[in-house]
C-alpha cells in the first residue's frame, strides 16, 4: 500500500511543477521535462520517509523468502540423508 501512496504522491507532484510551469507560459515539452527534473529533486526531500518504509518492506520479504528457501533446502538434504 505504501508504494501506491509514493507513487500517488510522485505523480502529485509532477503535475503541481508541470502546471506551474505550463501557467508561466513555457512549452510543453520542456514543462514536461523542467516539471520530472522539479518533482525529482523534491520527491526526493519530501518522501524520504515513505521511500526508506517501502525499501524496508522489500527488505523482510526478501528476508523471508530467503529463510523460506533455506529451510526448503535444509528439509530436501535431510530427506535426502533418510533416503
């Protein structure tokens, strides 16, 4: 749910940054590109925190699908010991 949240909010931004720029008469091909550059760089600032939760999200899946895959593997060797 967080990384909708993040990407809501990028997207929120790129907009606010292009429409400004549109409304300050700019074409729109470089309001394009000014208003990607603008809402990086503050993106960047301004969801720090949601970025950092959604990287420690990934983190423990990655985590228990490791620990998953070990025990897997220790349960085919024992089986395999038995046999």
């Amino acid at each position: 749910m967080i990384a909708f949240r993040y990407t809501v909010m990028r997207l929120m931004i790129f907009v606010g940054f292009f429409a400004v720029l549109l409304l300050l008469e700019v074409s729109l091909p470089w309001a394009a590109v000014g208003g990607a550059l603008l809402s990086m760089v503050v993106s960047y600032f301004l969801l720090a925190r949601d970025r950092e939760q959604m990287a420690a999200s990934l983190e423990r899946r990655v985590e228990a699908r490791m620990t998953r895959r070990r025990e897997q593997m220790e349960a085919e060797r024992v089986a395999e010991d038995e046999e």
